[in-house]
C-alpha cells in the first residue's frame, strides 16, 4: 500500500534568545482514501534551531520520524521549491523520492491551523506574514494530441455526493476526505468531466503529474488550464464563446463558494457510469 507523506521545512514566526528565527519540520500523511479519519493520520513535528538547517539534520529528523510511523512513507510531496535541494539530498539518502506538488492539502490545512492556534501560543512569537513559496509558474504546454478529449463539461455536485467515492469505479485518480475542508453537505462542488475516447490513456498520462487544480485562464475567460507538478500548466480547453466563457466564470465563482475544492474526471462518453480518472482537487492560496 502506498504511503504519501507531504513535508514543509521552513522559518516561523518564532525566534529563539537569541532573536533568530526557529525552523520546523512538519509531515503529514496524505489521506489517499475519501472515508479516511483524519485523526489517524500521521503527524510529526520537530523544532530546529536556525544554525542547523541543513539537509543532515532533516535526514536525521525524518529518520526519527518514520521510526514512529506504523507505514514508512513511498515517496514524499513538498510545495516550497526553494528548499528543493536540501530536502531531496535528505530523501536520496533515504531512499525516499522527494517530488515538488502542489497536492499537499493536508499539510496546507495543518499549518493554517498551527499559525492560528498554535505558533501564537510559543514564547517567542513574533507574527508575521507568511514567507513567499516563490511559485515560478511555467510555460503553458500543450495536451499531447493522441490524448485530447473530444467532449467537456462542466458540472457541480453537493459534497454529501462524495460521501460514496470509495464505491465508485475509478481506473486512475486520487480523493481526499471531504472532512479535511469541513464543507457542508448541500455545498455544491464544481468540476469538468473530460470525455474522450482514450480515456482510459489520457487518465493514465494524468495519474502521473501530480495533479492539483483547474484554474480559469483569462479576463474574459479565454482557457482553461490544468495545474500540475510545482509549476507546470497544461491547456485544457479553450473557451471560444460567451456561453462557455460564462460556464468558467461560474465554475470559479463555485470554488470559491467550496474553499476552492473542485474535480476532474474523465470518462469515455456521458452515459458512461464509470470513470477513467478522477481527482478530487484543492486550490491553495499560495503566495
């Protein structure tokens, strides 16, 4: 069974005696299961003290961490690139792949509950804003031709829908608990439905770039626009007219309305009950 840990190490707003920022490693497992307890899943803290970051500590501390763990984790997500290099020599070698994604819901929820409830109540605390991620978005990339859907549309579903997904006939795809956002159970999800007659193709090429939310491109709505990885975005769909252009602003408008939780799924036509792929997503406010 695959076990996904998703990993901050920064500053916070914390300084120590001698008015030096304290680091922190934060993990947290990722619930790839829709009716997953949160309460099960691991968590792991440790302090670091500013004269010590560095990737020989990490390694430590991770060692420390999968120690506690009931699963050691397969692979590990990290959403601040410019810690790039020391937490990947810190995974190598550990034999733990470290890849940059955007798909670090649990551990975004976790930390905004710590900079509320927890860092004020450290002595030391100092609050700040939160230091920039510096996401440095690509070039947009074209879907390969042989995997472009034929079809699309746009569609909601209230989050009580979503209490089943574990039911569902998924090929490829990955979920998250609706409990982690606490959304109510009439509030209506958004999402696009891709139907393509290489379904079961394009979903396979999908499940393999960390994919992490759909953004509408453009003021009018010109695209829409798939986000994946730490920064890469691939074009969906182009929005040609007024009546599409208005279904994009409305899919926003319903993100916004459900903390930015959306989907995408593919299928192989409309009357199909199956689905190719599906990924529950989450836009995180990033700076």
């Amino acid at each position: 069974m695959n076990t996904i840990w998703e990993l901050d190490f920064y500053s916070r707003p914390i300084v120590d005696e001698n008015n030096k920022k304290r680091w922190e490693l934060l993990v947290c497992e990722s619930p790839l299961a829709p009716d997953r307890d949160l309460d099960s899943l691991f968590r792991y803290s440790q302090f670091c003290d500013s004269t010590q970051v560095n990737s020989i500590w990490l390694k430590a501390a991770l060692e420390a961490a999968i120690a506690q763990a009931e699963q050691p984790p397969t692979k590990v997500r990290f959403f601040r690139r410019q810690m790039t290099n020391m937490i990947t020599r810190a995974c190598v070698e550990l034999d733990l792949p470290a890849i940059a994604s955007r798909r670090t819901f649990a551990l975004w929820a976790w930390l905004k509950q710590r900079e509320t409830n927890f860092y004020p109540q450290q002595p030391g605390y100092q609050p700040s804003e939160s230091p920039s991620v510096q996401m440095q978005i690509g070039g947009l990339q074209r879907l390969p031709d042989a995997l472009r859907g034929e079809q699309w549309r746009l569609v909601t579903l209230e989050a009580a829908a979503f209490a089943d997904m574990s039911d569902w006939a998924i090929d490829f795809g990955e979920v998250f608990p609706l409990s982690l956002v606490n959304l109510a159970p009439d509030t209506p999800i958004p999402g696009l439905i891709i139907y393509s007659s290489r379904a079961l193709p394009l979903a396979a090429w999908m499940s393999g770039l960390e994919v992490a939310s759909i953004q509408i491109d453009g003021d009018p709505p010109e695209r829409i626009v798939l986000q994946t990885g730490a920064n890469d975005q691939w074009l969906l769909l182009p929005l040609r007219d007024r009546a599409s252009q208005q279904e994009a602003q409305n899919f926003e408008l319903g993100k916004k309305a459900a903390q930015n939780v959306h989907f995408l799924a593919v299928q192989s036509g409309p009357q199909s009950e199956a689905f190719a792929g599906f990924w529950l997503l989450q836009t995180l406010d990033l700076p």
